[in-house]
C-alpha cells in the first residue's frame, strides 16, 4: 500500500510536465505555420506558465529571437525580475549556446526538452560550430578577435568597482 | 618612400578603430552612472555606426539584456536582416559565452574588445561557469536536464523539413 502514493505522485508529477512541453511543441510546430522556426519554448513557475517564445529569427530580423531567449524575456518581465530561479524552461529542441548562456545568466531552475542538436542539424539548423569555437582560444576562432585599448576600457570597470549603489547579479 | 602611404593607411585604420572603441567605453561608463552595468557596444557598417547597446539586464529585469545582444538586436532592426556579416562589433569586455552565441549567430565579421573577461571576474561578472557548463555533457551540467516527448518534438521539424517556401538561415 505504500508505493501506491508515490506511484500516483509520480503520475501526476509527468503529466504536469507532459502538459507544458505539449505547450512548447504546439508552439514550434504553429510557428512553422506562421513564417518561423520549428522551435517554441514555455517557462513555468509554480505550475503556470509565465513566458512564451518562438524562433522569429527570420521574420523579426533578430539573430537573437531564438524561442528560449524569447522566452526568457517574456517571463522577466512578467515577474519583473531578471532572476529566474524558481522556473523551469520546456523547450521543444535542446538549447543552443546562446540560449544555454541566457538559461544560465537567467537562473532558470530545470531545462525540459524534446528534439536534440543532432535532430536540428539534420533539419539545416547545425550548432555544433558555435560549441566548437567558444571553446577554442580566442586566436583560433574563426571571427577575428582582437584586444585594442584595454586601459581605457578598464575606467568603466573601476567606475563600477566604487561605486556604492549598484545593483549586482 | 614606398612605405609611408602603407604606414598612414595603418595609422587611419588605427584610428578608426580607436574611435569606435572609445565610443563603447563611453556607453560602457555612462550607462554605470545610469544604473545600469558597466558594458557597452557598438556595431558598425561601411564606417557608420548601425547599434548601439549597453548592458540593461537589473534595470529593464531582462537577463538577455547584455550590451552585445543588444546592439546586434537594434543593428538588425535598423538594416532590416537578420545578417550581420558585413559589420563589426566592438564591445567594451570580451563577450561572453550567450552573446558569443549571438555573434555568431548574426555573423558578424570582426569582434574587437577592451576588457578581458579575467578582468570582469574581479568586478564580480565572472561567466567561465558558464564556460565550463556548456562544455560538459548534458547529464552533467548544474542544471538538470531532461529530454521528454521526443517523439512528439519531432513533428516541428517534419513539418519544416517539409515546408516548400521556408527561410533558411
């Protein structure tokens, strides 16, 4: 009689998160229907959704406008707070670097999805050569990337340093 | 006498450079006095400066808000394409790993920057834990990641393989 309960838990427990990425995919899948990318993100705070996002690359002229950045965006606003951490992201494709950089500056709690890079790559959308370059010497990127006036720039650094009010994160 | 006109075109391309650089720094320290954090960047085509961002993220709670993603969001917005790869971004600190994501998503063709990201650690903007996350496999990032309803995920990306009149990018 005791597993019954927690098997019970368990079953509500993946139909929570059966409901949420069915949300993400419905999302991608519309947004192909729409002139978009085939990838839709929701986040979720204590079992509602606080953000949506879609892939509006192409039609919004925003290189950013991946679904999980989009996303991300949205739902700090509507809590109106840039710390995440008490939210989960479904996501209807694995995260690429850009999006995992913002999961991770935003603190999102849980990362839930459905396709892989490997799935994206065989559709036209490859990844893989982002993950390849930031993890090369800056030297070696295929991007030239070159230091110029660092002293001055280091002003801006100490000008923050000092100062007493600032807001950290 | 043959090198002279070889050594002024270097001192013009030099001080081009020093100018754009030095307009990020600006952006970079007002925007500390503004509240915000002490980022800047500009993007610049055919000697012309096309974004402009700074880093908003606890002002305008948006944890995408950084100086690069900005100005690549508003020079796309202003040239009306998603392709950056005829400009250049200068940016008062070495990107980090979501707005190098950004960079190379936008395709821009040069990435000059100021201050390293070592030196951003010591102000208390330390991103290599990030760096390293990205880097490991996804069952051992900080942030659990599941795959669900991959077969269902999967349909987006049918219906764009399928689609006759997508953009790709």
């Amino acid at each position: 009689m005791k597993k019954a309960p927690s098997c019970l838990a368990k079953f509500l427990f993946d139909m929570e998160k059966t409901k949420w990425m069915t949300e993400a995919i419905e999302l991608s899948k519309n947004n192909v229907n729409n002139g978009g990318g085939p990838f839709g993100a929701v986040i979720v705070r204590n079992n509602v959704i606080v953000g949506r996002g879609v892939n509006r690359v192409t039609v919004n002229c925003d290189p950013t406008a991946h679904a999980e950045v989009t996303a991300i965006r949205e739902a700090s606003k509507n809590l109106g707070t840039f710390d995440l951490s008490d939210c989960e992201i479904y996501t209807s494709c694995e995260p690429c670097p850009m999006c995992l950089g913002a999961i991770y500056w935003a603190r999102l709690k849980t990362i839930y999805y459905g396709n892989t890079k490997v799935d994206a790559a065989k559709i036209g959308f490859d990844d893989q050569f982002i993950y390849d370059e930031i993890d090369r010497p800056i030297n070696e990127r295929s991007i030239p990337t070159k230091q110029i006036l660092p002293e001055k720039a280091i002003e801006a650094f100490k000008l923050w340093d000092e100062k007493d009010d600032k807001i950290e994160y």
